[in-house]
C-alpha cells in the first residue's frame, strides 16, 4: 500500500512507505505458523510502523541484512567497532547482544549515556591495603632471604673453623680416649651462656686471654676462656692438649669441661671456681686475713695438684706460667690450679719443652733465660715463688720496695741467708705458726728457689714435705681447739691495735698502702 508523495517547486521526490498486511505485529504472530508471516529468520523480530496499519521485520540487535528470508540476519561483533557500541571502557560480546564492563575499583554501567564508570573508594582503600601489604610482604621476604643466606654463610664458616682448628681430630680423640669427658660445645650454646659475650659477663683477664662467666640451660656455671692468639701450625698438639687435660680428674686442678671449635679462636670451658684468685685474697683483698692454717693447706693442695700434673697424668704436663693469680679458691678456700694456656705436654721420652719466653715476670725459672727450656723443676722455681708469698704476704715484683728488694725471691733467699728472715715475714702469722713452723716452710721455698733446677726438690717431694707439715698443724689445732667450743675461721678480719709489735704494724701499713701491680 502506497501513502502519500511529497512535492516541491524544482524537483519532484518520492518516497515509498509501506508495510505487509493491516495486521499488527500481536495479530501476526499470533498465526505465526501460517505460510504468510513475513519475519521468517529466526534472528529477526516483528515491530509496528507508527501511524499506519500492518507490520514490518528487522533484524535483531547484533545482527543485520534481510529478516524476510531465512538465514538472512547475521551476527555483526558490535564491539569491534567503538562506534557500534554504547561501552565507556570494555566491551564484551556475545550472540545478539553486548556489555559493557567497568575496570577493577570502578563502579556504573559503563555506558556513554548512562551512569558510566566512576572509582569506587572502597575499592581504592583495598587497593591501598594490599598494595602495602605486598610491600610488606616483599620486605619480610627480603628480610627472610637475608637471614637465610646469612644463616648459611655463617654456618660455612663455623664448618670451616670447625675443621681448621681440628674438630674431627678432637671428636677422634674423644672417641678413643676410655676417660675423656670433654665436650664439643656450639658458638650458640656459649653465646647464650654468656649474653653475647657481654663485657659485663667478663670476670678475668690475662695474658693468653680473657675469660666470661657463663650460665648453661641446666643452671650449671662455666668458665669460658677466650684467647688471643691461636698458632695453626701447632692445632694437632693443641687439640691433643685437650683431649689428655679433659681426662684430668684431681679436686685441686680445675676441671676442662670441653671447648668449642667454630669461631677463629678455639673456646676453652672450664668449671667456674667462685671466691677468686690466692693472689687477690692476700694481695688485695684488705679487709681479711687468711690464716696460716689455711695458707698452709692452699699451698698442701697446690703441691699436690703439680706433683699429679707431672707424675701421676697419663702424659706428664709442664704448667709453665704458675702463681697466685692462677690457684683458684672455692668457697671452703679449696685451692684449684687453673690457667693451662700455656702449659705443654711432655712426651716420656723427654725432660723438657724448648719454647718462646712464656710465664711471668717474678715466676719465671732463671735458669730459662740461660737454656731456653722448660721442665718440671720450672714449674718448682715458680711454686717456691708462691710458698713465698703465703709466707710474706708481699707481692713478686713490686716498685714499692728498693731496687735491691724489687724481686721478692731474691730478696727473701738473701735474708734467710743472713739469718734476717723476719723483717720480710708477715708478723701476722707468726703467732699462730710459731718460728720452727714457718722456717721449715721458709727452708723449702728456699730449696724450691734454687737458682740451679738439679738441686730443687720434686714437686712430690714437696707435696709430701708440705703435707707432713700441715698434718702436724692440723694436730696442734685439734688440741688447742678441744679447750674452747667453735668452729675455726678460715680468715679473720684485719685489725691493728695497741699489742701489735712495730714490725707486724707496718707490714700492714705497707701491705695497704703498696698498690702496685706486676
């Protein structure tokens, strides 16, 4: 059916509108299945002209070309093609239609005439959140790294120390040895016994070292011995050293409890001995005495301990640097012979061990300046040094004294030579010794000061000469003690008053007033 035409004054237009039928699209489809329905493709849909009867077909959205036959709408991707669609940002399509997606943290429909995408904040909080949390995460993962990689590097190099400083000898040793109790302890175990090494935890220092008190997980306390220096040329005999002193079992020799190999200087650890040193209770510490008795018993169990060293170990051990800051006292004033940093073992067929200057001023045997060789009787010379001390309560070597009786030894061996041994005895003791006692004491350290080691006695020899004498003391207290109740004192406090003889006075006032040290 024709409707209407348009003219104008130059040109003559026409234009054909028409539709199928005078059916509307509802009344059409109803008969949907009669041959003369007009909107045969599938893809096609039926729709009512405006203003007119009948209907007419087009293809649905996402297809074109001709709904009137069949096949013939076809599927067109509308969003190849930024004009064909409605999307602000993305596009997706699908058979006969599309949508329109807004980015991650964006919000809307996404259309151009619609509410289109807009940032969501809470989205932009989340983003914020994981983003510092993936920062975060990365800095522990790099942190962890670190570590890790730390951890390794240090455990190669703890292998490595291990193994230079003769870890699988001494695990050997350990292993053969029938009475070996050392232990091989990690750096870990003494770094927390000792905090880190904390200068706090040092108790002592020395010429080969110093050492750190230490707390194990048992509560046990130990004495870690730190050393300056280490000769890897001599590891075999150092790691030997420790395998024969761990099987040292003598009350009056501190014990070796083990060591630890992993760090660039081998640990020693001993046990920890708790009152401190002879030379600081009779040269600095002022306020007590110890009594001859006491005195005489560290010295008894001094004697002992070197006479076991040399004798009665299963290889004969040379200590090489004895003296009072290395005897040890316990609570009960029990001696113990420490410091083995310089001692050397001595193989049987041997007397002596040719070393570098080792010792200390005022100990040392003056017939090594000439020989150059260390041997038992050494160690006899430096204990005669000791005996002389306890005897004295005077220092090795002190400028206190004139130049003539700067050395305590030489001094001592020319007064009881001229038959003046009492201005340099400790006055103190004399009353509670008597004469005979402390000269026979006297006579010994003067054998022990022999300047020729052949004519100084045996370190059991004076152990037993020591013992005797001790044993008589001990006799004479007994009776003494069974006239009056209560328990002897091992020190008393220092006091001076008016009975004092001027001499006892002023070995006093010298003992307090000369602080010089060796």
């Amino acid at each position: 059916m024709l409707f209407g035409a348009a003219w104008d004054d130059t040109s003559l237009s026409m234009v054909l509108d028409w539709a199928i039928g005078n059916e509307s699209c509802a009344e059409a489809t109803r008969r949907n299945a009669s041959d003369d329905y007009a909107c045969i493709d599938e893809n096609s849909i039926c729709y009512d002209p405006p203003g007119r009867a009948g209907y007419l077909c087009n293809c649905s959205d996402g297809y074109q070309g001709n709904p009137y036959v069949a096949g013939g709408c076809q599927y067109i991707d509308e969003c190849a093609d930024r004009d064909k669609n409605n999307c602000t940002w993305k596009c997706t399509n699908k058979p006969g239609e599309y949508r329109c997606i807004c980015p991650p943290g964006y919000r809307g429909d996404g259309t151009k005439n619609g509410s289109g995408c807009t940032k969501d904040a809470a989205t932009t909080e989340i983003g914020l959140a994981v983003g510092l949390s993936a920062m975060a995460l990365i800095f522990i993962g790099s942190l962890w790294i670190y570590w890790l990689l730390k951890k390794l590097r240090l455990g190669r190099l703890k292998r490595k120390h291990f193994m230079q400083n003769g870890g699988l000898l001494l695990q050997q040793r350990i292993t053969s040895a029938r009475r070996a109790t050392a232990r091989i302890f990690t750096i870990e175990e003494l770094e927390r016994a000792t905090n880190g090494f904390n200068k706090d935890r040092v108790i002592g220092h020395g010429g080969y070292g110093t050492v750190y008190k230490g707390i194990l997980p048992n509560d046990q306390i130990i004495a870690i011995k730190r050393s300056k220096l280490v000769d890897e040329s001599q590891i075999e005999s150092f790691i030997n050293e420790v395998a024969i002193l761990s099987q040292i079992n003598h009350k009056n020799v501190v014990k070796l409890l083990g060591c630890c190999l992993e760090s660039q200087i081998p640990l020693l650890v001993y046990e920890f001995i708790s009152n401190g040193t002879l030379f600081h209770h009779i040269h600095e510490k002022s306020n007590t005495v110890i009594l001859w008795e006491t005195r005489l018993r560290i010295a008894t169990e001094t004697a002992a301990a070197l006479a076991y060293l040399h004798s009665r170990a299963s290889i004969p051990i040379i200590h090489r640097d004895v003296k009072s800051a290395n005897i040890l006292l316990d609570e009960s004033y029990t001696a113990k012979v420490a410091d083995f940093g310089a001692s050397r073992l001595v193989p049987y067929d041997r007397t002596h061990v040719t070393t570098l200057v080792q010792g200390t001023l005022g100990y040392l045997d003056p017939e090594y300046f000439y020989t150059s060789q260390l041997t038992e009787r050494s160690d006899v010379y430096s204990f005669g040094v000791v005996l002389v001390e306890l005897l004295t309560a005077e220092k090795p070597v002190s400028f206190c004294r004139s130049e003539t009786e700067r050395n305590l030894a030489s001094h001592f061996v020319m007064l009881l030579e001229g038959k003046r041994l009492w201005e340099v005895m400790d006055g103190r003791m004399v009353a509670e010794a008597g004469e005979m006692q402390m000269l026979s004491v006297a006579d010994l350290a003067r054998r022990c000061l022999s300047v020729k080691g052949e004519e100084r006695p045996t370190m059991e020899e004076a152990a037993v000469e020591l013992h005797a004498l001790h044993r008589l003391m001990k006799q004479h207290l007994a009776l003494r003690s069974s006239l009056k109740e209560g328990a002897r004192p091992l020190a008393k406090p220092l006091t001076i008053n008016d009975n004092d003889t001027i001499g006892e006075v002023s070995a006093e006032i010298h003992l307090l007033s000369c602080t010089d040290s060796l």
